[in-house]
C-alpha cells in the first residue's frame, strides 16, 4: 500500500483515539466538578452543625461557591462538542478507508503472509530440534546399554511430542498462509470490483 495511504490512515485513526479520550477527559472533569460541589456543601453543613469559627464558615462558603462555579460551565456542551468532532473523524475514517479498501486490505494481507511466515519457519525450527532431541536421546540409550540393558523410561521421553508431530504435519502439508480475504464475497466482491458484470437484458433476448 502506498506510505502515504498508510500514514493517513494512521494519523487519522491517532486522531479518533484523541478525540476519544478528550470526551473522556471532559466527562472526568465534569463528574469531578460536581463531586466537589457535594464534597464541599457536606463541610459546609458539618461546619454549621459543630459550630465551626465564622472564618472558618466563610472560607467552606468560598470553596462552595468556587465548585458550584465550575460545575456551572458549559460542561454539556463541551461534551457534545467532542462527540461531534469524533463523529467527524470516524466518518473521515469510514470514507478514507471506502476510498482504499483494495490497497488498506492487501497491506494486511501481506503483513499477515510475513507472519504466516514466521509461523512456517518457526515450525520447521521446532521439527528440526525436536528430531535433534531424539537423537540425542537414543545417544543415551545406546551409552548406557554398553554397561546394563536399559529399561524403559530410564531415558526421559519428551514433552514436546504431540507439538512436534503438529508442526511436523504442518510443514508437510505446505505450511500456514497468510489471512486473506474472500474477495467473492459479497458486499466486498462489489466494493472490490471483484463481481461479475451482468448480462445486459438484450444480450440475454434471444434474436
């Protein structure tokens, strides 16, 4: 896919996370504005209650009518307009990503062959050493059959057996391919342009 694509895509997408977390910050801020209103109209009654110094009182009147202050800002509406702008970049994303579909897709698919990869070698790695283990394995047997005749299980067996066989049937079977997506398939057959054009009416009217 070209750099260009991906990187646009990238920063938009960094884009919807922002704007996602920035709706989380405001209702954290406003949540947080109105607990402080509750926290401090409960010391202002606590203060009455014991009789608290009248410099006392006037300092809880002030935080109250601080927080009561900042519970009253526009707090509704700074919500709403962060939803609004992560609306926006969601639908930028939807229409970027319609745009370059075919490209956004095979990027995917090749990263998913270069993993399918690392699964192929890894599994005849894995065959590689478990045949190795064996070996070493029967080495031992043979050493110790020279003074005693062995018994079995005087030699461990290994844990690795069936993952073995598994990654032994997986490399003679051709390996793992990479994730790809059925372009036959509707709806991406015609978002892809993989669909097969119809016959147009008067091609399908005999003469």
């Amino acid at each position: 896919m070209d750099a260009t694509a991906t990187t646009e895509l990238r920063e938009l997408q960094e884009r919807g996370a922002a704007a996602a977390s920035r709706i989380s910050d405001l209702e954290r801020a406003w949540r947080s504005a109105n607990e402080e209103v509750a926290a401090a109209s409960a010391r202002l009654s606590q203060a009455e209650r014991a009789g608290a110094s009248p410099s006392t009182i006037r300092k809880i009147e002030g935080e109250l009518a601080a927080a009561k202050a900042k519970a009253a800002e526009p707090w509704a509406e700074r919500v709403e307009g962060a939803r609004a702008a992560a609306r926006d970049v969601e639908r930028q994303v939807r229409t970027f990503v319609g745009a370059n579909l075919d490209e956004l897709v095979r990027a995917l698919e090749a990263d998913g062959q270069a993993a399918a990869d690392q699964v192929n070698a890894a599994a005849s790695a894995l065959v590689s050493a478990h045949a190795e283990w064996e070996a070493v394995a029967a080495q031992i047997g043979k050493v110790i059959a020279t003074v005693a005749r062995p018994a079995p299980g005087d030699v461990s067996f290994s844990r690795a057996d069936e993952v073995a066989r598994a990654a032994a049937g997986l490399v003679a079977a051709g390996g793992e391919n990479g994730p790809v997506l059925d372009r036959t398939r509707d709806p991406w057959a015609l978002l892809l342009g993989q669909a097969e054009p119809e016959l147009e009416e008067t091609e399908t009217v005999a003469a």
